[in-house]
C-alpha cells in the first residue's frame, strides 16, 4: 500500500483525540505533515488539485480520488496527523445546492445568483437532482470504495449561512437588507439553516459507517460529527448586528453539532470574539490573522481569551518549519502550558528529524 499509514495506528489517533475534545490531554495534538515522500505508486492519469471542482464533470469520481491517492502516498504522517483529503469544491458551495450558479476562477470559486429577484422573492428549495450535490456525493462514495477507513474524508466546505445567503445577493445587497428587511434575512437565514443540516447528514451518511470519523476542511479529528463553522460575512458587521443575525443561527447549530469550531477570520471578527466564547456549545476557535497581518503568535490577548473561555484553540503552521516550530512555542509561552492547542502544519522530508525531536518535547 503506498499511503504510509495502516489501519492499526488509527486506535491511538482516536484516543488522543476524543482525550483532546474531552479536556483531559495534557500535552497538544500536533498534525504535522511531511511532503516529498516518493509515491511508491505509478503517477495518477489525473493531475492533483485543491479544488475538486475543477475536475470536469466528465472525469469519473474514481479518478478524482486516484489524483487523490497518488498525493496522499507523496506524504508522511508525523505526531497526531492522519491521511486526511477534504472534496473542496469553494467555500459555500451549498449555494450551488440551493441554485446559485459555481464558477471556477484561476484559482478559487465563485457562487452567482441564477437571476436577480427581489429579496421577498428568494426562496431557496432543495434538489435532490443538484448536479453538485450529486457530484460531492459520489467522489465521496468512490472514496470510500478506494480506502474503506484508511483515510479520513473531510465534509466539503458547506460554508456560513449569510455567506450562502450573500451568494443570492452580492455586493452590498445582503448589508443593506439588514438594515432594510430584516425579517426577511432571519426568515431566509433558518431556511439555509435546515438546508445547511439536511446536506450534512446527507453527505455524512454516504461517508459513514466506513469513514473512521468525522473532520472538515481544518483536519481536526472527530469520532462525533464535527465541522468548522463561519461567517465570513460578519467581517462587515458590528457585534449588535452580529448577536441579532448571526449569533442565533451558530448557537443553533453548535448545539446540533457535537464538536463545532469557529473560523476566526482576520481583525474585522474580533468584535465578535466575546459572543462567539460564551456560546456554551461551541468547543474551540481558529484564529486566522489573515494577509498583511502579524502571524498568530503576535495576538496573546485572542489566544488568552479563548483560553480564558475553556475553548480549543487551532493553530495553522506559517513560514518555514522553523518559523513554524517558533511561533507556536511563543503561543505556548504566552499561555504558560500547551493544553487545548492543536498545531496543523507542514514540512518539507528532509526536516523529519527536526520535526520528530519537536514533536517528542510536547509529547
């Protein structure tokens, strides 16, 4: 087999993890990956892409998944980490469930309204037809044929649910409903909520039982369902209109999902980061700077309070592996211990030694 992973390393994966949701592990889980390992498997006919979507419909689920497989064997799996490949076809696509047209760009995708209607007049429906529903289900279920549980199959990115809604209307459309009919946003955001959890279960029923978990586009581990919830949209909002049109949608569904996180997206959320915490249910935050900001090591009052809270805090690796390895013990510093942490990151084969006498100082 050419991933370098068996089936008899996922019993401590798993306890590592659930002690890690639990509260109960003393040390971080730290998913660090090693690229450059030679494949040890003929190249796929399939180029690798970080966008499903931009495989033509034409091209067979099955081999998405070999593009999928030939990546995955180029890599090592260090400390926590696991083989994890996430069907990424654009944040939000569950607007392109509800109708929204998907357009690849050169290298992200973009959600359009199928026609230019009134607010009253969106009503957004279910298709069990979607063309892209149906797409994400069967790489999903070509995936699971190809690894039956070797390799973790994240939840496509289903996105935010005024995201999804600003994909029926863009610019600065959405902002001014909210001033203008804001029932009409709250009537369409529970809409897009039950929509939102139909497609998870759906999607999570064709990855279940062989799947040996559950994890999203942030390769967390779960043995309960978990994903990493957003509102990207809040970003252009103060904290009143964010407890008014946000807070009770993501309150809402952290009680439906057992382990939520938050996607914390750059300087505008941080007005937010008060409610977000004292959401009872919600388990942790991803605090991402974003560009031209200091990396998250240079923000001690966002990793403290999300401490302060008793939330998880997920931190992405940035720079080389060394700046990578230095950041992250500066956010241990501040904190004073690494409990609650977990570090995703990437380094190149031949820093393995440094990565492993890294990881057995945390161990």
């Amino acid at each position: 087999m050419s991933i370098a992973f068996t089936p008899e390393q996922w019993p401590a994966l798993r306890a590592a993890h659930a002690a890690w949701w639990a509260g109960t592990l003393a040390r971080p889980l730290l998913h660090i990956t090693l690229n450059g390992r030679p494949a040890g498997r003929p190249a796929a006919a399939q180029p690798y892409h970080p966008f499903a979507a931009f495989y033509d419909l034409r091209i067979a689920a099955d081999a998405v998944v070999d593009a999928w497989d030939y990546h995955l064997a180029q890599q090592a799996f260090l400390g926590d980490a696991f083989p994890v490949i996430w069907p990424n076809f654009g944040p939000g696509v569950a607007a392109a469930f509800l109708g929204a047209t998907l357009m690849c760009g050169n290298d992200t995708v973009w959600f359009h309204p199928p026609q230019d209607v009134e607010l009253a007049d969106v009503h957004l429906a279910y298709a069990a037809d979607n063309v892209w529903l149906r797409r994400v289900k069967d790489i999903c279920a070509a995936a699971m044929r190809r690894w039956q549980g070797l390799v973790q199959v994240g939840m496509t990115d289903l996105g935010g649910t005024l995201d999804i809604l600003a994909s029926f209307r863009p610019g600065e459309a959405l902002l001014l409903d909210l001033y203008d009919q804001p029932e009409q946003v709250k009537r369409l955001t529970w809409e897009i909520h039950a929509w939102w959890h139909q497609y998870f279960a759906e999607i999570n029923a064709v990855l279940q039982p062989v799947n040996p978990g559950y994890t999203a586009w942030s390769p967390i581990f779960s043995e309960q369902p978990y994903y990493m919830l957003q509102c990207d949209f809040a970003y252009m909002i103060g904290p009143a209109m964010f407890d008014e049109f946000v807070r009770p949608e993501l309150a809402a569904s952290c009680a439906r999902i057992a382990h939520s996180f938050y996607h914390l997206d750059g300087p505008g959320q941080l007005p937010h980061l008060d409610s977000l915490v004292s959401i009872p249910e919600l388990k942790g935050v991803q605090w991402i700077p974003g560009d031209g900001q200091p990396q998250s090591e240079a923000w001690p009052a966002v990793h403290k309070k999300i401490r302060a809270a008793g939330k998880l805090d997920q931190i992405f690796g940035a720079g080389t592996w060394d700046e990578t390895a230095r950041r992250f013990d500066t956010i241990v510093d501040t904190l004073g211990d690494a409990r609650g942490l977990i570090l995703i990151a990437e380094a190149p084969q031949e820093r393995e030694r440094d990565v492993r006498r890294f990881i057995e100082r945390y161990a």
